[in-house]
C-alpha cells in the first residue's frame, strides 16, 4: 500500500543517492528517462533538482509542462531502468516497449511509475541560465509518495536486494542500495 510522506522528509527519499525515473507529460505524449545526477536541496518547501540533458525528450515535455516525476526504482526494475535511459522517447514509445505500467499523479501531469519505491511529484523553478548551460533543473516537491514496506516513518526500512534502490556506477553498473541497515551509536 502506498502512502503520502510527509514533505518535511521527501529529501530522505533521495538522500541515499539512488538513480531516478524522470517521469514526463505534455500535450498527450510521455516520456521517461534515467536520471543518476540528482539531490534534495532543502526541507522547507522540500526542493529538488536534476540534470536533464537538452536533447532529451524528457527535457522537451518538463520545459513545456513545467513539472515532472521522480520516481525511485528497485533493483528488479534494473533492466528498465537502463533501457529507458538509453534510448530516445522520440524514437519509440518507452512505456510500451518496457511494459511500463503507470497510475495518474495527485498534483502534476506527469505519471507515477507502477512497482518503484517512492515518487516525488514537481514543479519547476524556471532558471533559464541554469537550465541552459548547465541542464540543471530546480524544483519544488509538491507531493511525495513511498510505498510502507519500503519507507515508514520518514525512514528507509531494511530491504531485499530485489527491492533495494539502485546507485549508478556508469557503464551499465550499479550498486543497490537501502539495505541492510546500519546504525550509529550516538
């Protein structure tokens, strides 16, 4: 069962570095992209960004909609994951060629993406400079999602590997991450 997260803890559901699914929609079309270059940037509002490249067609649809999802895939979504970031959602229909199932979003147009961890829906700072030379997308969270088994409490739980986020290395490699869970004593 997925439950809302309470905004003053979306940032923890980046704070592990995990690679995302930029969700995206305008006009009717979709697209979906991975995104390793992501953080949280403040608690209050909860503040993101990411690095969208120009010549994607994510970038296209967050630029002309003003907003987007990030959602945090599993290491079962692996293949997914990297099939969608490498190929290009003006050349075929990524949903559809990944079996992509998505649900419709509380706050934004862009959907949330059936079996990942958690999503933070956005809505973008417009920053032209930062946009343009740097491809650096702000944004505020407006909505924030993880599903209970894995996120409770403003925590990540301890996770199989299957379940666990995923970090990307480049090259196809990734560690996952989310588990076990490690204490400090002080």
């Amino acid at each position: 069962m997925r439950r809302p997260v309470d905004l003053a803890k979306a940032s923890r559901l980046l704070n592990h570095g995990p690679t995302v699914l930029v969700a995206s929609a305008h006009g009717g079309r979709r697209d979906v992209m991975a995104a390793a270059w992501n953080m949280p940037l403040d608690f209050s509002p909860p503040k993101v960004a990411v690095v969208i490249d120009k010549s994607s067609y994510t970038r296209e649809l967050v630029e002309a909609s003003g907003e987007f999802v990030l959602a945090v895939p599993c290491a079962a979504q692996i293949e997914m994951v990297v099939g969608v970031g490498n190929s290009s959602g003006r050349e075929l229909d990524k949903f559809a060629r990944w079996q992509i199932a998505t649900e419709p979003a509380a706050r934004v147009g862009a959907p949330l993406i059936q079996g990942c961890l958690a999503w933070l829906e956005c809505r973008i700072y417009p920053e032209p400079h930062n946009q343009q030379t740097y491809d650096l997308f702000l944004a505020e969270v407006v909505a924030a999602w993880a599903e209970d088994w894995a996120f409770r409490d403003g925590h990540w739980q301890d996770l199989a590997p299957p379940q666990r986020a995923l970090h990307h290395l480049g090259g196809g490699n990734f560690l996952s991450t989310t588990g076990p869970l490690l204490r400090a004593r002080g």
